[in-house]
C-alpha cells in the first residue's frame, strides 16, 4: 500500500510539472518573450530607410510595449515601387501583410486592385472622428467623399537654400526667390566657374508640384477625379512655363543636372556647389544634419505674374488589405488609430520632417521644440496651410502616373541636352497619353 501511494503521489508530482512546462511554453513566443503570447500577430510592409526608418520602428516598437492585443512586425521592403511591385505580386494571397504602406500616386491602383478593405469601413463601425486629421492632406486621400487608405507620412515639396552663399553673393538670405524670374536672377548671381545657382533632380514628382502651384491640370476631368483621365494636360503654357525656365538657367550654366536619383543633389548642396535646391521636407533632418552652413527654405516658386496655388500631399498612406483574417484586419485598424495619434504624430514630425497629418500635434511639446529651434521645419507646414484646395493641388489620379513620371523625367533628361523645350514637352504628352490609352 506504501508503495502505491508514493507511486501514486510521484506520478501527481510529474503531472505537475509537465503542466506547469507546457504553460510556460505556450505562454511565451519563439523569442522567449512572454507578453506577446496571447496577442495578434500582423505584419506592416513600409519603404521608409535611414533616419526615417529608425524613426518608425522606435513607433512599431512603442505601440507594441503599450498593446495588451496587438503585435506589429515591421518589414522593410525597399523603394515605394519596390513594395508596390512586392505587394503586386502576392496580393490575393495568403503571404500579403495585414498592413502595407504604399506612395500616393499608387491611390488609383489599390483602390481598385480588389485586395484592400476601405479604411471607411473601419472608421464608420469605429465612428472614429477624421475631423482631427489635417483637411488638406484628407482631400487627397478621399475618392468619393470616402477613404480607403489613412495618410501617414505626409510631405511636400520646398527650396532649400545656402544662406552663406546669399550673402556672399550680396542677396538678402531672409528674402528667397519666390517666382521663376527671381530664381533666374539669383541663380546668376549664386554662380560662378565652381558653383550653380540652382539645381532640382530630375523627378516627374517636382513637376507635378510645379504645375499644382500654379492652378494647372496634368490630366483631363478634373485630373482624373470626376471620370476616368483619357488626357495628359501637361503640355499646357503652365508646363511650357517650367520647361522653359529650367532651359534658360540650364543654357546659361546657372543650372546643373545632378540626375534623377534623390541623392544626386544633395551631395552637391551639403558640399556648398550648389546654392538652392528643391527636395522633400521629408530630407530636412538629413539636411540639417549634413549642413555646415546655416540653410534657409522657401515655397515653391511660381512663374512671373502668378498667385501661388500651393502644393499636392506627397509621402504615402496605410492600407489593409483584405488577403488577413478579420481579427487581423481588426488588429491593423488598432495600430493605424495609434499612427493618428496627436503625440505619435508629433514624435514622427520631429524626428523626420515629415508633417503630422494631426493639427494637435504642434502643441505638443517635442515638436513645439524642434520647431523653435529649427524654424526651417514650419515651411513646409505654412505651405500646406496656405493651398487652396482644388483638382490641381489635389493632385493626379491614374494608375499610370509612375509611368508618366519616368516619360517627364525622360524629357527633362532630353531638354538638358539640348531639344526644345516644347518638342520635348510635346513628345511626353502624346507618350503618356498612349499610355492612359
């Protein structure tokens, strides 16, 4: 009898324990972290790299320390077009993430690639409130007076200018040029046998921005808003304004040609051989940073005569996609109402250049700050402010415009060397219209 019961009492004991392993197993992940066991899983596809990516991973990893449901695994997956084309590529399948970050010009294609679920039906069953979001970025991002994505990092285009250089060519740094005429004229005085006056890389996204600023249509019914684009409108004397002023500084040596890689300008300012240049705010830390002059920014120019219309919302925005598990999708509309909030959204602003897509953001202090210290950040929020939301400065919506960027790139690149201006200009519309065709 003895012997049975200390069988029988060593047996509970091995039971005991055998539990008490699987429940420590079950409870943690293959990392061996605990906390994350009885959350949802999802994964987010982004493109954003260097100072911008370390930026948004301090977010994913704050937002994961802070959610007892949800667990987001952020994934690099290179360039804007290198994730669309990844995405392309299994969307309809069990391998695309919950989450996917995608650029603006990809709004027409995701809307209507039948694997995304509009960000509307979440806000509707949510009643979540996008009266807090910033209106100007909201009317691009809207088909329909419905959403189906939510902006994130949302930027524009400005100038970036040495004001070392200014005054040492005897112009006033805190008074920029701010039409095409004035540029022509400060990029003589900026030049020399060493240095140019101006430069811009040869991006179809700077003429997109150039032709909104001046109320200018890229595309025919309403740029693609009210009806499907059967008619690139970029030939118009708005897009001739730009192509001639780029030839005139480009003739006269003021101008120089870098390439069309982001970074080809950029080397050439930060060494002081290029005096003003356009790029995103979404570089202004990196400039900053890079700078051993003190640097200045300014709107977009204008052509002579011209009021300012303002600016398109560049960056990209948030979709889910509908190839995840509805407690997948539920668990990605959580992380996305995170990105929207005002303190996330000011931290992200901070750290990048980037503007918060949430007004009450610049009141929060680490933003606050920054702006203090670096009032080259507000430029490209004063900017924002001061657009006058229409089809133009809404911007252009076909599926084809990353192919009509590269046909205006491919222009410019002729026009450099040395076509007229209007033949060049000619020749990409009829290109991109054969290819809304």
């Amino acid at each position: 009898m003895k012997k049975l019961l200390g069988s029988f009492t060593l047996l509970l004991v091995l039971m005991f324990t055998l539990v008490a392993c699987s429940n420590d197993s079950n409870n943690g992940d293959n990392d061996g972290n605990s906390a994350d066991g009885d959350k949802t899983e999802i994964t987010f596809w982004h493109a954003m790299s260097g100072i911008n990516g370390e930026a948004l991973e301090k977010i994913v990893d704050d937002f994961n320390a802070q959610s007892d449901s949800v667990s987001v695994e952020a994934i690099y997956q290179g360039s804007y077009d290198d994730s669309l084309n990844k995405l392309r590529a299994v969307g309809g399948s069990d391998e695309a993430p919950a989450i996917v970050q995608v650029f603006e010009i990809g709004t027409k294609y995701m809307s209507e690639s039948g694997f995304i679920t509009p960000m509307q039906e979440f806000i509707d069953k949510d009643d979540f409130d996008v009266s807090i979001l910033e209106e100007n970025i909201l009317s691009y991002y809207q088909l329909d007076g419905d959403f189906y994505s939510m902006p994130f990092n949302t930027s524009n285009a400005v100038m970036f200018y040495n004001k070392d250089m200014f005054e040492a060519a005897g112009l006033d740094p805190d008074n920029p040029p701010s039409t095409f005429g004035e540029m022509v004229e400060a990029a003589e005085a900026l030049s020399d046998d060493d240095t140019y006056g101006f430069t811009m890389a040869t991006i179809g996204w700077f003429f997109e921005q150039l032709m909104a600023n001046q109320g200018a249509l890229y595309l025919d019914n309403d740029n693609g808003r009210s009806g499907d684009a059967t008619e690139a409108l970029i030939n118009s004397e708005e897009g001739l304004n730009i192509f001639n002023w780029l030839n005139e500084m480009n003739e006269a040596g003021t101008f120089r040609n870098y390439g069309s890689s982001w970074d080809d300008p950029r080397g050439p300012f930060f060494a002081e051989q290029v005096a003003m240049y356009l790029d995103s705010t979404a570089n202004t830390k990196q400039v900053l940073e890079n700078s051993s002059f003190e640097v200045g920014t300014a709107f977009l120019p204008t052509a002579d005569g011209m009021d300012p219309q303002g600016v398109i919302v560049g960056g990209a925005s948030l979709w889910i996609t509908n190839q995840v598990s509805e407690e997948d999708q539920d668990a990605a509309w959580e992380f996305v109402k995170f990105l929207t909030d005002a303190e996330v959204q000011a931290e992200w602003a901070a750290s990048t250049g980037y503007f918060p897509i949430t007004p009450a953001a610049y009141d929060v202090d680490v933003l606050k700050d920054v702006h203090e210290e670096f009032p080259i950040y507000t430029t490209a929020v004063e900017q924002l402010k001061n657009t006058t939301v229409s089809p133009a400065t809404q911007g252009a919506l076909t599926e084809v415009l990353p192919e009509a960027r590269k046909i205006i790139e491919t222009a410019l690149g002729e026009m450099y060397e040395g076509k007229d201006p209007k033949e060049a200009l000619d020749e990409a519309a009829q290109k991109i219209n054969d290819a809304l065709k």
